[in-house]
C-alpha cells in the first residue's frame, strides 16, 4: 500500500464516496508506512504550481499528524534530512509556498519535539535540533 | 560556518540549498522549535538568537515584506523566552511560584515574577529595542503584523513577563508601543484598527496584572502608572481608563425601541447587547482597575461624572458613566466604598422610568450589584439598610415596565436585595426581622399586579414570570413568617404556573413550572411556623406532591424535561414541613434519590498525553 499524489488528490475530492474510499485507504496504511510514503512524496514534489503546492500542504498536514503519533526515535530521525532538503529546496518566496513550506517545518518541529519528549539521550535531542539549525542557518539572517 | 553553536556541526549545506536572508517559512520553524522542544531550543539556539536578530535587521533594506519578518523575528524571540522561562521553572521549580512535579511546575500557568537576571528577560533587553525599531503599524499589511506582534506579547505577559518587564526601560518602551497602537481614532477605525487596538490594550491589561510588575514596577512608579492609566498628553495619546471608556460610549445599538420590546431572556444578559467591543473595554477596564486601584479610580471618578452630567442629551453617555461606576464596584469594592453613596444616589434617579429605558436598565443593574456587593456606607450601616426604602420603592415601579427585559431584571434586583451581602437574606445583623418586610405588602402587591398577572402567551412572558416567581421565593426566604398574611394571595398563582401545559416541551415553561414549584415550596417553608396558614399549605404540597409524583413516574430520569434535582429539592422542602404527613409519597421518592445517590459524579478525568509516555 502506498501513498500517492492521486490518493492525496482522492482525500480532497469534493466526491464523498471517492474521498470516503480514500480516507479508508489511507487509515488502513500502518503510521510508519504513511510517514515514508508521505515523506517520499514531499521530495517528489518541485513547489512550482498551484495543484503540486496543495499536494505538498496536505502531505505535509497528514504527515504533522502521523509524527505525533510515531514513537520511534530512530524513525523519526532518519526523515529529518529529507525533509529538510524539502523544506529548502522548495523555496520560491511567493505566499503559497511559504504556506507550504511553514507547514512542513511545523512537521520537522513537531520531530524535534517529539524526539525531544521520547528519547532518552541527551545527544540525540541535541543532534536533531543541530541538524535543523545548521540548515536553516542561512535562511534565518547568516 | 554554522550560525548557530551546536556541537554537531557535521550537516553541509548544499549551496543551492540556501535561500534567502530572513526567510519567513524558516524563522517560524525556529519559533516553532522553541514551542516543541523548549529544553533543548535554550541550550542550542538561545544564546545564538541576539546576533541573529541584528545580522537579520542590519541586512535588511526595507523589503515587501519588512513587517512580517519583524513580526516573524518576535515570534522567535517571545517563543525563545517562553522556553528559557519553561526550561528554568522545570529546574527549579521552588524558585517561582508553580510548585511540585515536573510537570505541573509548567502546566500553561501565568507566570507572577520578573527576574532581571533570567535570560527572558537578557532577550528582551538585549533584541526588543532592535524589532521596536522597525515597526510601522500604517499599512494594511503591517497592521496584520503588528496585530500578530500582540498577540504574542500578550502571550509572553502572560507566561514568561521578564521578557517584556525584565527592566524599566524595555517595559516603557512596550508601554509606549501599546499605547500608541490603542489610540485609533474611534469614529474612522475599521474593524481591523479596532481589533488591533484591543490587541494593545490586552498586552497593557496582562502586563499590569502580572503580580510583580504591580509590587515592584507600578508601585513604586507612578509616572509610568499615571501614562498607562492617563496617558502622554505631549503626545496627545489618551491613557487606557479613557480609551476602554470610549469604547464602552459607543457601544453600538440604535434600535432602543425595538430593544426595549425584545423578550427577557433566561441567560444572563449585559449591557452591550452584542457589541463585543463595548463588551471588552468593559472587561479591560475593570482588570485595569484590579491591577492599579486607587491610581485607576482617581483616573476613573472624574470621568464618570462628567459622562453622568450629560443626562438626556445622550443615553449612551449616560450608560457608559453607569457602566464605569458598575466596573468599579465589582473590581475595586471595598476601595470604591466611600463613593458607593453618590454611585447610589445616581442609580436610584437613573432607575425611574422617565429615563431611557437602556439608562433605566443599566441602573437597575448596578442597583443588583450594590445590593449583593451591600458595602459599609456609614456608621455599621450597610447599602440595604440606610437605601433600602428607596430601592425597593424603584424595583416597585420597574417590575411593573412594559419592558419585559425591564420588568425581568427588577425581579432579579429584588433577588440580589433579599441576598445580597454578607449576611444572607435570613439573618438581619441583630436577629431582628429582615429589612424587607415593611415593604412586603407593597413588594407583593406590585408582583401580583405586575409580572404574575401575565398570561404566559409566549417565551418572553415566560421568562418574566419566572424572574417575577424567584423574587416571590426569596421574599418569603427573607421574610419567614411574616410572609403568612400574604399567603392566600400568592399560592393559587404558583400552583397555577406549576400546572401550566407544556406539550411542546419549551425550554422556558419548563423553567417556569420548575420556578413555581420550587418558589411554592419555599413559601411553604417560610409560612410552616404559623399553624392556620400551614393547615392550608399541607393541602396545597398534597397537591404539588401529586403533580411531582405524577412527573417523577412518567418520566424518569432519563427523560424527563424537568431537572430531576429541582424536583427532589421541593420534595426534601414539603417533606420537612408535612413530616409524617409526607409518608403516602416516600415510595416514589426514595427510589429516585437512591438512585440519584448511586449515579456516577458527571465528571470525567482524562489523563495527559505526557503520562502515557513509556517512561512515565
């Protein structure tokens, strides 16, 4: 079972029973599947136009949702540095896109977060929050 | 080179990663990161966050979007402060006033202590000055910024004030900001202005509320205090006693007519009538007055005689002035008590019916309150004891309005009249009889012919009966036995309203059946010292008792309209009256308090997402 741009497309259709089949779909996949497939969909996603921006907000929203639920520290880790590759790579400046973008860095803080609540290592927080700070480094003011 | 000094520096950015200076979606990221995962933000980022916040201003050249990055750049800092605050209440939680376990030592508490050494308070130093800089609140765009901006202050006041009170110089500069904001021209600001100078007044209300900012700020401050509450007239700006003031003028509504003929209602009403603007200042000022009495209500006094002068060239002033007043009594009382006589003696004129009936109203609200709040005006003498003539003499007349939201709430001072102070309505300071039983006769006479005489023809009358029967009730309460002689008068109007048909169910007749018999068995009560007058009342609780016992097997508790408990009180009430007599209808009753007594408490314990962690 995998997550797809038309699933993700299906999930906002004005269509009840189409979206009604979607959501089942999407509630069937395990959290930890949903995490890699909404993960590996971010990255395909190039923020150039209006129908990729609303995949990417949704993506981003579901996956927000399924990192909370998501209590394995190492699984959690491993999807800091796509996500951030996302999150800077999409840049284009417009409103839309820092919709987007604000979305997924609420999924990368909710990590940092969550990480910070679950693991029992010090360095562990510490390395999640580091990663992100360096990258953002730049874009912050430096 | 990283900015920030983590010590894992071991993450390269691509260079086509990197994106522009002050990017937004990235600065909320790091406030987010604060919220999240606030231990860790302090020990990473913190330390970092002063030089970011002046590359980021030096480097920028008033770009578009200039207000979003400042207002971007406050949510980091109020987000970063809030996490040092959390971080430092977790490690030490002896040393502010949250108390025991990790987790309630932080449980989304106000925060009461300025520490000037705390590193909130270094930030707010340090990095407020910078962003104050650079706000511009006169555009569209920057007014939605600098609303944002607020709300983060308010915020920060709230949980993590060192921030913005760490030192006088940065809470002057807050100060001067807010009050800047909150001075919109009234009549021109749309509803963005307004939402925003609220906003500002919010920020000033939570600050001045914040116990240390009161004891070691404001106290010992009175020039700030005085251009908080009076303002900068250098500068022509208003201070936040005449802004809430103004605000409260010109609450809206221009239909009075149709006001005046709308229906009572059972929920509890205000003066504002929907206005939630009005219906805020009123809230502020009074968290002003809590927060600097006697300053706030030298500022205040002044102004409400002024607004009372007016009479009759503007109800709105005239309201506004009685809403002042009100606002003091409920927030400073006992501060307020040397002026409660000329606040009485304005009330008991602007109660009469020849004033504008939004006036009249707004009087006979505050006469409620002065008789519940029944300050000390002379010599051990109370509001109710020196005006008590006089105020009952202007309920008389109000319970008798056209004006059924009139009519209604004069039944409900009459409430506050029997209950009020500090002593209840049965007791009277020396044992002698209640205050209000020389005027009982005309009390009831008015009710009978007034409210009572209504035919229940729909919701509004209802609710007028209903508050016109609670006032009967307390009366008796407060009565006792001198109630007897009126009994014949009252009782047969009572069992009337507790039998009125209700096959629609409505919500207000069922209140209305609920307040007869309840106000019916407290008249029982009152009376049973009086043999003759109890002889006639244990055939009237028969005759309730049938009608309880009839509603008690019908329904159920499941499904009946009436509350269970209002019933069984009345139960409870005859009962301790007829005594024996009440032995025929201890077999309906009983099984529905048993049941009662076993029932599960209607409340729910959910437990905290923290507690089910696995190392909880």
């Amino acid at each position: 079972m995998t997550i797809t741009t038309d699933l993700l497309d299906a999930l906002l259709s004005p269509d009840a029973t189409r979206r009604g089949e979607a959501e089942r779909y999407f509630q069937n996949v395990l959290v930890l599947d949903r995490v890699a497939g909404l993960v590996s969909l971010i990255q395909q996603q190039n923020n150039t136009n209006a129908q990729q921006q609303t995949v990417l907000s949704l993506a981003a929203v579901l996956l927000r949702r399924d990192i909370l639920r998501l209590a394995d520290v190492q699984a959690l880790q491993s999807i800091v540095d796509p996500l951030l590759e996302s999150f800077l790579q999409t840049a284009n400046n417009d409103v839309a896109d820092q919709k987007t973008r604000t979305a997924m860095g609420h999924c990368l803080a909710e990590i940092c977060g969550t990480v910070a609540l679950l693991s029992p290592s010090p360095s562990d927080k510490e390395q999640v929050m580091a990663r992100i700070l360096n990258a953002i480094s730049n874009a912050v003011g430096c | 080179m990283s900015f920030f000094h983590a010590s894992h520096d071991w993450f390269i950015i691509p260079r086509e990663w990197q994106v522009a200076q002050g990017d937004i979606p990235s600065l909320r990221l790091l406030a987010a990161m604060a919220e999240r995962a606030p231990a860790v933000f302090t020990g990473t980022a913190v330390s970092s966050l002063e030089n970011l916040i002046r590359q980021v201003v030096a480097n920028s050249t008033t770009p578009n979007n200039g207000s979003t990055v400042v207002e971007a750049l406050m949510q980091v800092l109020v987000q970063a402060a809030i996490a040092t605050q959390q971080t430092s209440s977790n490690a030490n939680p002896t040393t502010n006033n949250n108390s025991g376990s990790l987790l309630s030592s932080w449980g989304g508490k106000p925060v009461e202590i300025i520490d000037p050494s705390s590193p909130a308070a270094a930030l707010g130093r340090a990095c407020l000055p910078l962003l104050l800089e650079r706000l511009d609140s006169s555009s569209n765009n920057n007014r939605k910024s600098m609303l944002a901006i607020l709300q983060q202050w308010t915020q920060a006041a709230t949980y993590c004030p060192s921030f913005l009170a760490g030192d006088k110089a940065t809470l002057e500069a807050v100060v001067y900001v807010c009050l800047a904001v909150a001075n919109t021209n009234n009549a021109v600001a749309d509803d963005e202005e307004v939402t925003t100078a609220l906003a500002a007044l919010e920020v000033l209300s939570s600050l001045c509320s914040v116990g240390d900012v009161k004891r070691k700020i404001l106290a010992v401050d009175p020039v700030l205090c005085q251009r908080i509450l009076a303002g900068i007239p250098e500068q022509r700006q208003e201070g936040v006693i005449a802004i809430t003031a103004n605000w409260m003028e010109q609450g809206v509504d221009d239909d009075v007519e149709a006001w005046a003929s709308e229906p009572a209602t059972l929920l509890e009403d205000d003066a504002w009538d929907g206005d939630d603007v009005a219906r805020y200042a009123e809230s502020l000022f009074q968290s002003f007055l809590r927060s600097m009495v006697t300053p706030a209500l030298a500022g205040a006094l002044p102004m409400v005689e002024n607004l009372l002068q007016q009479t009759f060239q503007d109800w709105r002033r005239t309201r506004a002035g009685l809403c002042l007043m009100e606002a003091c009594i409920v927030a400073a009382p006992v501060s307020f008590a040397p002026h409660v006589p000329i606040a009485m003696e304005a009330a008991l004129r602007l109660a009469s019916p020849e004033q504008p009936i939004r006036v009249q109203w707004q009087a006979l609200h505050m006469l409620g309150i002065m008789c519940e709040t029944d300050s000390v005006v002379g010599k051990e003498e109370t509001v109710r004891q020196r005006y008590g003539p006089r105020i009952l003499q202007v309920l008389s007349r109000a319970i008798l309005s056209p004006g059924p939201k009139v009519s209604a709430l004069g039944s409900l001072a009459i409430v506050s009249y029997c209950r009020g102070g500090a002593n209840s309505a049965k007791t009277s300071t020396n044992g002698d009889a209640h205050p209000v039983v020389q005027y009982l006769s005309d009390m009831l006479q008015a009710l009978v012919t007034g409210p009572l005489s209504l035919d229940v023809c729909d919701r509004g009358t209802a609710v007028v009966k209903v508050r016109a029967i609670g006032a009967v009730a307390c009366l008796a309460e407060a009565a006792e036995e001198a109630f007897a002689p009126f009994y014949s008068s009252i009782m047969p109007g009572l069992l009337a309203c507790a039998q009125v048909p209700n096959p629609n169910q409505n919500h207000e007749i069922t209140q209305l059946i609920g307040a007869a018999i309840e106000a019916a068995t407290i008249v029982g009560q009152a009376i049973e010292s009086d043999e003759t007058v109890r002889a006639q009342y244990v055939k009237d609780a028969v005759q309730i008792m049938q009608y309880i016992v009839s509603a008690l097997q019908q329904t159920g508790e499941a499904t009946t309209n009436m509350p269970l408990d209002q019933l069984l009180s009345a139960c409870a009430r005859i009962a301790s009256v007829l005594e024996g007599e009440f032995a025929p209808f201890v077999n309906v009753v009983l099984p529905q308090l048993l049941q009662r007594a076993c029932a599960p408490p209607d409340v729910s314990i959910s437990v905290s997402i923290f507690f089910r962690l696995p190392f909880w």
